[in-house]
C-alpha cells in the first residue's frame, strides 16, 4: 500500500509585528455527526484599519530626549486587548529602526509624530544634488526621499535608507506614481512606505 505524504507550508509574515501574538485564521466546522455542513469562519485582528490609525494617532507622541515614540495607555480604553498589542508592536518596531538609522550620516534622519512636529535624529549633512537622502519615521510607516544619484541605482538593486530597506519593484512603484520615469532620471523622489508590512502608502512626488 503506498503512502502519500502531504506537505503544509505555512506563509512566513515579513515583519516580525505579527509572529509573536497572532495566527492565521481558523475555520471551525460543525460535528459531522448532526449532519451540519455550516461552515463558521473564526475572525482573528492582525492589522490596524485606517480608522484605527487615526484614532491611534490620538495617543501616541514622539520623545525628542529619548528619540523614541511614546504611547499614552489611556488608548486601552477605546481599543481591544488585540489592537492595543499590534500598536505597541509597531511602536516598538519602529523605534528599533531609528535606533539602528541614526549611526548612518548618509542619510537625514529625523521622526515626526502625528501632530506634525518633527525632530531631527542625526547630524547628517543636508547636501543637495538632485534631491537629498532622508528618512522621517512615523510610528507606522516611514517617508523616503532618494536623490536623483541613488534613484538610479535603486530601480535595478533596491535601496536601504537608515535601517530600512525598500526593495526595487516597490521603488520602481513609486516612481510611477510620483510621474517620474526609471528610463530618464533627472530628479529624486519622496515616498511613503509601510516598513511594517513592506507596501507603498499610495503617496509620492517628485524632489
């Protein structure tokens, strides 16, 4: 009799935001033996809503002497137990990135928090040669500006800036949606980018 080995693969999450709390949906079905076939879908929260976000950003602030965002715990009041685990997750995160950004004086470094006040992290020079070379972290994603020099080598082979890598499709995306063409480089760009879960923000322009 031959046997048949089957194997389960499961889908490794790019961040580790997720592998620490959460898993993967479970589907539950009813006892065969009442003859119920109803399949019941068991939800599980493994990302934040625009709406959450907004309301989040009611409760988190940026430290400028400790150079590190902040959450005001007043927020488990209007959020789950679940919710309130993936923001300190990303809060954390994201102050990960930063420590490990500023060392690099390639690069402007700075954090801005959701009120719109922003403090530089590092001593980097502001040089300019088409566009200049920065990163400005908010506690869930971060804004990217390459100069025109570095652009052209991102589109082939990706680009790190800081501690935070954008891979060369999601540059590539980008300069699509700032209306900038990879075949005739003459400007830097700005983009936002979800380091958290590796996505675009949908939000770019032209340095």
């Amino acid at each position: 009799m031959n046997k048949k080995t089957v194997k389960f693969v499961a889908p490794i999450l790019a961040t580790s935001l997720v592998f620490a709390t959460l898993g993967p949906a479970v589907s539950v079905y009813a006892d065969e033996t009442n003859g119920n076939n109803v399949e019941e879908n068991v939800p599980t929260v493994d990302v934040l809503t625009d709406s959450d976000v907004l309301v989040a950003d009611q409760y988190i602030s940026f430290n400028a002497e400790s150079g590190k965002f902040v959450i005001d715990y007043s927020l488990v009041n209007v959020f789950s137990a679940e919710k309130v685990k993936l923001i300190e997750e990303q809060v954390s995160l994201t102050n990960n990135q930063i420590k490990e950004s500023k060392p690099d004086l390639s690069v402007v470094v700075s954090a801005a928090d959701p009120s719109g006040q922003e403090s530089r992290l590092n001593a980097s020079g502001l040089l300019r040669s088409a566009g200049v070379n920065s990163i400005t972290y908010h506690w869930n994603y971060a804004r990217i500006k390459v100069n025109a020099s570095n652009l052209r080598y991102a589109i082939g082979a990706g680009l790190v800036m800081g501690s935070t890598y954008v891979p060369a499709r999601l540059v590539i995306a980008a300069c699509g949606i700032a209306g900038l063409a990879t075949s005739n480089i003459k400007n830097g760009i700005w983009f936002d980018y979800n380091y958290l879960i590796g996505v675009l923000c949908g939000k770019a322009g032209k340095q």
